[in-house]
C-alpha cells in the first residue's frame, strides 16, 4: 500500500464499522443468491425471483467484499467502487421497476431488498465520497 493509495486520515471505529458491515453484507448476499443460483430447493423457495436481479445482486456481493477490504485498508480506489456499486444497483432497481411495470412477476421482498441494497450503497459511497480525489 503507497501512500498515494491511502486516504490520509487515521482509521477510524466507522470506517472499521462501515467497511465490516459491507463485507459482512457481501458474504450474506452471496450465500443467499449463490442458494437460489444453485441449490434447486432455494430457487424453488424464492418463488418469482427475477434472473437478471438476482445474478445482479449474487455477482454484486464479490465487489461488496473487496469494497469492504478497500474501506478498511483506506485504499483510494474503494471510493470509486462503493460509487459504481451504488449506481449499477440504482441502475438495475430501475430494470426492475420497468420489469415490474411491464407485468412481469415478481416478488414483494425483492422491492424491499432493492431498496435496502441502494439506500446501504448510496450511503457508503457517500461516507466514502472524498476518497478518490486529489489531495
């Protein structure tokens, strides 16, 4: 790690906090959507899961955790990672919404869970905003 890949301030119990909670947050989003990916009796018990959401969402939780690994080291480029994962979240939760619009199926917990992953990747990549920039 050089000192031009860190952020210049010392770590701090939120950044630990917000870099644990995102990696934690990966390692559940991948065992979730690895299960309906792979194991036939989750996909059965997600009901009407829609496909590119849930590989969204599956292949997401491998940025989450290196996002997480990036806060905690501080690394510059984790600011910009927490911003793409927001808005490719942002971006898929409209597909969603345009799926939904156009009468395909759907289950209600995904509109939650959508919310949850945007509203917890808008936030990190706002706690983390200043990371990436010149100092």
């Amino acid at each position: 790690m050089t000192e031009s890949d860190t952020h210049p301030v010392p770590t701090t119990a939120g950044t630990k906090g917000v870099s644990v909670g995102a990696i934690l947050f990966g390692l559940v989003t991948l065992k979730a959507g690895g299960s309906a990916l792979f194991i036939e009796s989750a996909r059965q018990a997600a009901g009407n899961y829609v496909p590119f959401v849930l590989w969204f969402n599956f292949l997401a939780g491998f940025l989450y955790v290196i996002a997480g690994v990036g806060i905690w080291q501080r690394r510059t480029w984790s600011a910009k990672l927490s911003l793409a994962i927001a808005l490719l979240t942002l971006l898929v939760f409209v597909a969603f919404g345009v799926h939904i619009a156009g009468g395909g199926s759907y289950e209600m917990r995904t509109v939650g869970a959508m919310t949850l992953r945007s509203s917890v990747w808008v936030a990190i990549a706002f706690y983390v905003r200043g990371w990436g920039t010149s100092r």
